[in-house]
C-alpha cells in the first residue's frame, strides 16, 4: 500500500507543478 501511495505523491507533485 505504501508503495500505492508513493506513487500517488510523485504523481500528484507531478501534476501540480
């Protein structure tokens, strides 16, 4: 789950900039 999550984060910071 955490490595669900991790990848979720990296995505997110992604995303946002």
């Amino acid at each position: 789950m955490l490595q669900w999550l991790g990848q979720g984060m990296a995505l997110n910071s992604m995303f946002s900039g």
